[in-house]
C-alpha cells in the first residue's frame, strides 16, 4: 500500500444508520493520530454529521469531508485512491457498491463492507478477483454481524484442534444461542426486498441450496444454465428425514436447532474461508448454521414461518404486500437506548477430522451485549486497523484478492477483545456427554 496516501480510512455512507454507528465508533475508540474522512453524496448531511462527531470527543480533530458526486467508477476512483483503507457502508450493496469495488480493485485500496448478499458478493469475486490480485488490494465483504463472528467461531475452533491433534476439521455446528434484538434498520429490510426483485429465483436457489457458493475451488461465472453441486461430504449427524422436513433436530450440548434466517450467507463466507486455506481447516470440512429454540415446537414455527416468508418474497404481488406492510426508511433504525440489552451469541462445535473414540471436538463461542449494529460498527472498524497495522502479515498469509473476516486472523481477534467482544474456544470430551 502506497505510504504517501492522504488517508489511513475514508468512511463512505457514513450518514447512513451502520455509517453513522461507525463514524462515532472510530471517533471515540480508534488512535487520535489516524487520518481519516467521512464520504457521501449529500453535503449538508455530512456537514451536521461533522457537528455530532465534533461533540462525542474533543481530544480529536474531526474528520475531512468529501462529497461525491455519483456513485460511478469514474467519480469514485480519485477518492479510494486518497486512501490505503475504504470502509463502505452504502447499501443495499447490489443497487451501489459494484462501482465501489471495481475503483478499490484497480486502484490497490483496500476494502471492507458489511454485506450479507451472497449474490452480490459472488458478482464482485467474479469481476474483479483477478484485478484486485493484480494491485495488490485486500478487498473482505461480509466484515459485520453478517458474517465476522460465524467465520471467526470456525476459525478459532479450527485453530485449538490444529493446535492440539495438529489436524483438520470434518464438520462445524453453529447456533445462534441468543438472540435479543430491538429491531432491524430500514437498510437491512431494504436489501431484503432488493435482492429479491434483483436475482432470478434460480440464482437465489443457487445460493440457498449450496454452501460453497462463494468457495475459490468452485466459484465461476454465473449463467442461466449454472447449477452448483450441493456438498459431497455428510455431516457427521445426519438428520432423518422427519426432522429434515420439520427443520428441528437436536444435536448435544447445542440443543433442539431450527432453521436461521441469516444462516446461508455466513455458511457461504466460512466455506470461502476454508477454500482459502484448505490445509489450515482440512479437505473435507463443512459448516452448518442454526438457530437454537427451547422447545421443536417453537422450532417448527420458526421453519415453516421463514419458508412462508421465502414464498412471500418469491412472487412480485406478494413482495409488494410485504412493502405495503413493512415500515422501513434506508437511514433508520433502533435507538441507542432501545438496543442496550442486545444480545447475541453463538456456540459452535468443531469435529476433528481424526476419527477418535471419543471423538475429539472443540466448542467455540461468541458473544456481544449491546447494540447489534452497533457490533457491526466495532466489526468493521477493527478490522480496517488490522489492515493498517498487519498488512504485511496479512498478504504473507493469504495474498490479495477476496479474503474472508479470519483472514486477519489473531491479531483481530485480539482487538476485538479489548471492545468487550468475548471469544472463547476449548477443548471436549465426547459432546454427548451431559
């Protein structure tokens, strides 16, 4: 990364709900010495955004401002070039951010965003692999809620039973253990709806129905007779196909599981992490998502109300109920005060690729208490002060091009500790033990 750059991050959306999140994140937490601009299209907006931030700590000079004119490729270039790190919070990222990423790519800026759609980012690896690879740009979607703390639970399981039986892993079970959240932001049901009108149902299926969507061993251009093969490895607990068609199963010491909406696209950025770096995670390793619920029944309710849902959004006449019905403004979201006992957590068991008796297996867990978006903020921000701080050590581990969160492996995780995020990771004897 060019040295003589003006800037160490440019924020862009950052009068957005996340972008706002995030300005004050790096305002408050990161070093007073980081040189860093807020981006954006509307100036009196950015203008009373620079007032707020001004307020939260005056030890601080605030950041530059810059107005862009158009969301091109054109226009954006002289602005990423300014920079060694751009944080994008512009979404939905499928309408606005694939000129983001063609100007970071040939440019050699890195880039981070909190995406969740699959699609998309499957788009931009496609297009703009190979340039990013060229330049020399780490480019990481994904570095948010949606899907950091699921790559980084696998990483770390991954890690111990490296550590320990100097092996690979066969499979990972993911919960999402808890869950309290005040609301979602206009921005996230906007992109809902979006990629639904967007994509063809065909490539919504593809990326729903296969985990490997996103992985460097299988990842090619998208066309209209694209079919993915679904994973060729069981996991090592089948599920029968009462519970199958149900969407409950119980699996021990995580509980009675059932289907997660946000499941598919961290399972596709954790299977890209393993693609990435296969001899670190092991040939035949797979991962799974789920939602823990107290009971199969609420689980069934919880299956067949997100497959009603799918169905909803499927069709163009009952996607338009759904925005008839939804209340959502790209801007908005929860109040500070409102998402103080946020929660969420996850638990996930690693099996050893070893086939002991018992097995071996590590149970890895990660929890935040506060604001959901406001963890996206710490997610995003954090990681763009690994790239400035460990880039060498970075590229000497994975090279440029499309990384995944544990790509910035422990020195991230070692940040993120120091935010009040828990991570945690330890060895278990036979996991069907009470």
């Amino acid at each position: 990364m060019a040295a003589s750059r003006q800037y160490d991050i440019i924020l862009l959306g950052a009068t957005g709900y996340t972008g706002k999140l995030t300005a004050e994140y790096i305002t408050t937490n990161l070093p007073t010495n980081i040189k860093w601009a807020v981006a954006g299209r509307n100036q009196s907006k950015l203008s009373s955004l620079l007032n707020e931030l001004k307020s939260l700590n005056s030890s601080r000079s605030p950041p530059d401002v810059i107005t862009v004119g158009n969301l091109t490729t054109p226009d954006l270039t002289p602005v990423v070039k300014k920079t060694k790190v751009l944080l994008n919070a512009v979404g939905p990222y499928h309408l606005y951010s694939t000129p983001v990423v063609e100007a970071c790519a040939q440019s050699g800026t890195h880039y981070l965003d909190v995406t969740g759609e699959t699609p998309w980012i499957r788009e931009i690896i496609v297009k703009y692999e190979d340039t990013a690879k060229k330049t020399g740009a780490v480019i990481i979607p994904a570095v948010g809620v949606e899907s950091a703390p699921s790559d980084l639970i696998a990483y770390i399981a991954t890690r111990l039973i490296r550590k320990i039986w100097d092996c690979g892993v066969m499979d990972v079970v993911a919960s999402v253990h808890e869950l309290k959240s005040s609301g979602a932001s206009g921005g996230t049901l906007a992109t809902g709806l979006g990629l639904a009108e967007n994509y063809s149902a065909k490539q919504l299926k593809d990326v729903l129905t296969n985990p490997f969507v996103l992985s460097p061993t299988r990842i090619r251009p998208y066309t209209k007779d694209t079919i993915y093969d679904p994973n060729p490895e069981p996991n090592t607990y089948i599920r029968t196909g009462w519970e199958k068609s149900t969407g409950v199963w119980k699996y021990p010491r995580l509980g009675y599981l059932t289907t997660s909406i946000t499941a598919k696209p961290n399972e596709a950025i954790v299977h890209r992490s393993a693609g990435l770096t296969p001899y670190f995670y092991g040939f035949n390793f797979s991962y799974e998502e789920y939602m823990a619920v107290g009971s199969p029944l609420v689980g069934v309710l919880i299956h067949f109300a997100l497959a009603f849902l799918a169905i909803m959004l499927a069709f163009p006449p009952t996607r338009a109920l759904l925005k008839a019905f939804t209340k959502y403004s790209p801007g908005s979201g929860p109040t500070k005060e409102s998402t103080k006992n946020d929660v969420v957590e996850l638990r996930a068991i690693a099996v050893a690729e070893q086939l002991a008796k018992p097995p071996r297996k590590a149970l890895a867990t990660f929890r935040w208490e506060g604001g959901i978006y406001h963890l996206t903020a710490v997610l995003l921000a954090e990681a763009a002060m690994v790239l400035l701080n460990k880039e060498e050590d970075v590229r000497k581990s994975h090279g440029a091009g499309f990384l995944t969160p544990s790509c910035l492996g422990d020195a991230y995780l070692e940040r993120l500790d120091k935010t009040g995020v828990k991570i945690n990771v330890q060895q278990l004897g036979d996991v069907g033990s009470k």
